[in-house]
C-alpha cells in the first residue's frame, strides 16, 4: 500500500489484511515514539481504531518479523517509511533479507509505505538520499508483492 501522508492508506491496508485474516492479523509497528508527542498521538489512534483481537508487533528489526508472523493469517507492516528513516543506507540490503524470509511464508503481508516520489525535489542531501533509498525499497517491494495498491484521499487503486 503506497500514498502520500496522510493518504488513508494505512486504514485501506488495515481494511485489507482484516478481509483475510479476520481477527487474526498481526500489526507490525515500525515507529520509534518515545518522545515525539504528535507521533504518540498518531499511534495511538491507529491502535484505537484496530480490532481488539489484531495482536501488535513494536519493532525495530524486521529480521523478527517472518517468526512472529507464522501464528497470524495475516500480517501488516506499518510503516516501511518510518523503518527505512532509522536504517537509512542499510535499508535496501535488509528489506531485501526480510522480503526473501517473508515470501518463503504462506502468511499474506500488507506492508505500508510512503510515496515520496511525487512531490518536488528535497532541497538538503539527507532528503535526497532518503527520496533514494525509500523509492528503492518500495520498488523492491511492489516487484516482490502480488499485489500493490495506491490511496489518494482514502481510495485505494489496485495498480499491480
């Protein structure tokens, strides 16, 4: 699932992944939120509005991911943005190692990720080589998925 902020994608994915796997998805959070008050509130939203039953997965290290995953009928990652800005440069190297770990999994995932592509150019380099690694590993990801769905206002289009 790719957008822009604030798209409604990751309400389209979590609509999704509970379409196939009902009360048995697992919910992968990325975010580091200790103290980032705004970041605080959006998690806390995001648990409220999920299903009671969805178990949740705060992470770091995706290499945990496909062992956690093998109880669950689905699994949603959330987000592939907020993981890829604290590995930076490593990104690309260790979602390839998860996506090779993942897709050996009979499990669905729903992975999350921002569209940074769009919008104009980032006018520091540290916004550059991020706009980078983010555009390479969601196209590692689209090339990987059966599926790959874009959301603009809270529509999402299945593109793959």
């Amino acid at each position: 699932m790719l957008g822009g902020a604030r798209s409604g994608k990751s309400a389209f994915a979590e609509r999704l992944a509970s379409s196939l796997g009902g009360e048995r998805v697992l919910y992968v959070a990325t975010a580091l939120v200790e103290e980032d008050e705004d970041l605080q509130r959006r998690v806390r939203l995001h648990r409220e509005r999920r299903p009671r039953g969805w178990g949740t997965l705060e992470i770091g290290n995706l290499d945990e991911v496909p062992k956690a995953a093998e109880i669950w009928e689905a699994v949603l990652l959330d987000s592939v943005t907020l993981w890829a800005s604290a590995r930076k440069e490593q990104a690309p190297a260790e979602f390839d190692r998860f996506l090779a770990r993942a897709g050996d999994l009979s499990v669905p995932f729903f992975l999350v990720s921002d569209e940074v592509g769009l919008g104009v150019v980032p006018e520091s380099e540290a916004g550059r080589r991020f706009r980078d690694v983010l555009g390479l590993v969601n196209q590692r990801a689209a090339e990987a998925a059966e599926e790959v769905h874009f959301c603009v206002a809270g529509v999402g289009m299945r593109i793959k």
